[in-house]
C-alpha cells in the first residue's frame, strides 16, 4: 500500500450502546485529507437489553457468542448502508476499523474485552479489517483507553491552543492538546451512562433529550459531595474507567428530575476536576452530551472558557469516534502507534490492533479480549 491518503470506514459502539455510528475518512494515518459521509445504525431496545445482560462478563458463553455474531452482523449493514449512502464500492475502502462492544474493561488487572468478530466482518463486507485495538495497550500495562487523542491531535492542528477536546458519550473523556507537548487522555467519571440508567429505571425512556429533565429539577449537594468522594478522582492521568464503575443508585431516593439534575452535575463536577498541565483556553465537546443543554451549560459555567460543540472546527460529533477507528486501522496499517504514554500509560508507544484479510485467518493473535 502506498503512503498516501486512502479510504477507510470507522465503526464506533460507545457505552451508551445506542448503536453504531460509521463513518468514512480519506486519511494517511497522519493527517485527514478528505471526510466523507456518516451515518448511524440505531439498535432496537430487546438488542440493547441483550448487550446490557453480558456486561461486565470475563468468560464465553452461548449467549455472549450469539450477542457477538448478531453485533456484527449489525455493523456489516451498517458498512453497507454507508457504501450506499457514499455511493462508493467496498473496493474504494482500504481498511475497516472495528472498535466492536466493550462490555468490560478492567485495565488494573490487564483485562479488556470489546466483542465484535473480525474475521466474521471482513468476509461479509469484502473489506480488510483492523479490530481488538486495546488489548496489546492493556496487555503492556497499559490503560486500553482512551484510544482517539492520535486522531484529535490531527484534527485540532494550527488551532489556539492549549485545548481540550472533551468527548461525553457513556464515559466522558478527554485529549489535552498544546502545541509542542504530547496530547494527554484520560477518562473523567460518568458521561451520559448514569443519566440514561437513571431515566431507564424510573421513567422508563433512553435518555434525557436537550437535558429538560435535569433542568427541571434541583441538585442535591449531599449525593454530589458523596459521588465525588470516589477515590477515582485522586488518581493522576492517564487513567480510565469501566461503564459500570459507578452507578445511579446513588440517587435511588430522589425525584426523576432531581436524580437527573444531580447525575448530570455529576458529570459536570468530574470534567472540572480534571487536572491538565495547562489550563485550556477552550473545550470542544463531542458525543451525544453536546446535544445536552444542562450539561453544556454547567460546564460553560464552571470551566469558564468557551464551551463549543466540536461542529465549531467543522467536524460532526455524531461521526468523530468512528472517524478515529478509521484513522487508527490506517495507522495500524502502517505501523504507527495507536496508543501512548501520555494517553493510556503504556510503557512506550503501542500499534495495537488485529487485522483481518477477507479471505484469510487475522495476521494476529487474540479473540477481542486481553488477560495478560
């Protein structure tokens, strides 16, 4: 393959697991030449469900086969859908980078695990594909996550820096950006996921739209002192998170609009604690929480910088995740690091990834999880 910019297809499943988000990039692994087209996939609730009964799992089983197969087998239309949608042949697309379901991730005992078969979605679409990006970070000793700050660092260039680019999907995180210095990552707390729980249980709806229901409601200081009170936030970066790693029965004694106002400032409180070598002079949000008035609002309010959409730089907060996976299979392809110190902690600069020939066995070893 030659060294200059070509297609790749991103595919992105967060922790929201509201579905799958693709995306098309022209990319040399360094610098974006040319964005395309997205779209996204949404899973139906009895889908959802079943992903949600195999959080948290460590081993095999039938039912976690069968959700992985049925996983991908989704991300395949999607793939297809956005050919169409691009009106592009899969012979155009170089690379396909699958971040699959992460549905654990325990780096302190080197354990991840993202389900999603590879070999399974290059023979169905046609198209290479890099997958299981985190377990050769994890296995070094490394955090696994956050894996986009190679991507943001590529996207931000020539901007007013230093800057953040803050990404609040089911876990926020964030890419601290200057000029000079190597991005730094981490994980701040709860993204959407505590909100979205919380509405589940007690409203019985998927998340809180335009944040009207957080708003409608009072923050209670005790229950935010006591969330804060995790000893996660006394750890320096890098460093990361499990979806599950808190939960919203921290509110199981608060009105619906309350427990949202709280999770939500939760959310806000974990972002402001988050220590940079540098104050930002602005914050560029992507994810489905750019969509959250309360929770833009409260940030605005406590950062005291600007507080942006990552539309502001010309870029869909839709799409930025599954862009990223496909910037990071091109980088896998040619062999340049995908993870490093600065962002997950990991001894020194890893190209992670497995990738796999439509027609052949992955040219790597590893099944989507890592217990090194």
């Amino acid at each position: 393959m030659s060294n200059g910019p070509v297609w790749a297809l991103g595919l992105m499943s967060g922790t929201s697991m509201d579905g799958v988000d693709a995306a098309l990039i022209k990319t040399d692994g360094k610098t974006v030449a040319e964005v395309g087209p997205s779209l996204m996939e949404p899973y139906d609730e009895k889908f959802r469900a079943r992903v949600r009964s195999i959080l948290g799992g460590r081993r095999r089983s039938g039912e976690v086969d069968a959700v992985e197969r049925e996983l991908t087998l989704r991300h395949a239309a999607a793939v297809r859908a956005l050919l169409a949608k691009a009106s592009m042949t899969a012979s155009r697309v170089a690379v396909i980078g699958f971040h699959g379901q992460t549905i654990t991730h325990d780096p302190a005992n080197r354990f991840t695990w993202q389900i999603g078969d590879g070999n399974l979605l290059a023979r169905e679409t046609g198209i290479a594909v890099v997958y299981d990006f985190r377990s050769a970070d994890v296995a070094a000793g490394g955090e696994g996550a956050p894996f986009a700050p190679a991507y943001h660092r590529a996207i931000m260039a020539g901007r007013r820096m230093p800057a953040v680019v803050l990404n609040l999907g089911g876990v926020g995180n964030v890419t601290w950006l200057d000029e000079g210095a190597e991005p730094v990552a981490f994980d701040t707390g709860p993204g959407n996921a505590l909100i979205d729980d919380w509405l589940a249980k007690k409203a019985g709806i998927q998340f809180d739209e335009g944040g009207a229901i957080a708003a409608a409601g009072r923050v209670d200081r005790d229950v935010l002192a006591g969330l804060m009170a995790h000893p996660y936030f006394d750890r320096p970066p890098p460093k990361s998170l499990d979806r599950n790693d808190f939960s919203a029965e921290a509110v199981a004694g608060l009105s619906v609009e309350d427990g949202a106002a709280t999770l939500a400032a939760f959310t806000v409180e974990s972002v402001a604690r988050s220590p940079y070598p540098k104050p930002p002079l602005s914050v560029h949000v992507t994810g489905g929480g750019r969509k959250n008035r309360t929770l833009m609002d409260g940030l605005a309010k406590r950062l005291g910088v600007p507080v942006l959409p990552i539309e502001e730089a010309g870029y869909d907060g839709d799409a930025l995740e599954a862009q990223a996976f496909a910037f990071l299979a091109v980088r896998h392809l040619r062999g340049l690091p995908t993870s490093f110190p600065s962002t997950t902690a990991v001894p020194k600069p890893i190209c992670g990834g497995v990738l796999c020939s439509p027609d052949a066995a992955p040219l790597g070893a590893g099944d989507g999880q890592s217990a090194a």
